[in-house]
C-alpha cells in the first residue's frame, strides 16, 4: 500500500529491470489518483508511448501494469491511498526510473506539482535510460 497525503505529490515513474522484472495490478482504495504507465518495450507497438486513466476508491477500478513498463501516479485529493499487487518482490537493486517531466513523453499531468521526492526529482530522461 501506499499512502500519499499531499494532492499534487508526484511519485513514479519507476520499474525493475531483468531478472527481477514485476508486473502489477494498482488499485486505488481511497479518494482519487490520476495513474500513469509508460510503456518502455522497446519491441512494442507502443514503446515510449503513455497511457493514463483516474483511478478512484468510489469507481473500484484499476490498472494492470505488464512487466517493462513504468508506473507513476498524482493524488488528485488529500489523503490518497494505493493498494499493490506485484508479480515480484521490491528489489532495490533492480528498481530503475525516469523522469516524470521527460519532454520525449509530454505525460500531461491533470494538476500543478505540489512535492517530489529527492530521488524522483533527479531520475533520468527516457533517453539516458
């Protein structure tokens, strides 16, 4: 689970590389979170390309994330909580990220960024990856 209290807080995007890759199914169970994947199979049809959708707690609605694929979300409201189910465990050493302002992928988040963690803030462009 994960609990964001601040709406405009950005997290993501990240992902885990070979040979801890994960899937996973996002949920959100409270309030309401813009969701975001970017797809970074670079023998997909839509390879750098994102996808978006409003997950929220009243709609019981959620995302399936496929391996190699990076995941990021926005609290549209206070107090937000996201509920995980991973096709793998967090490994740490195989957790990688890019840019959620990445000018390739223009991910046209829906309200003004309030706070980003040190970390996500100085993640690289898709290009770097």
């Amino acid at each position: 689970m994960s609990n964001t209290k601040q709406a405009g807080t950005i997290r993501g995007m990240h992902f885990q590389v070979a040979p801890n890759l994960e899937a996973k199914i996002v949920r959100c169970i409270r309030v309401r979170v813009w969701d975001v994947v970017v797809d970074l199979r670079q023998d997909s049809l839509t390879y750098k390309k994102w996808f978006a959708v409003e997950l929220a707690g009243e709609k019981h609605n959620s995302i399936f994330v496929p391996e190699g694929c990076a995941h990021g979300f926005q609290p549209l409201e206070l107090d937000s909580t996201l509920l995980y189910v991973l096709s793998a465990k967090w490994s740490p050493v195989h957790e990688k990220g890019l840019r959620w302002n990445d000018p390739e992928l223009s991910i046209d988040w829906p309200i003004a960024l309030t706070k980003i963690s040190e970390r996500d803030v100085s993640l690289p462009f898709i290009q770097d990856l």
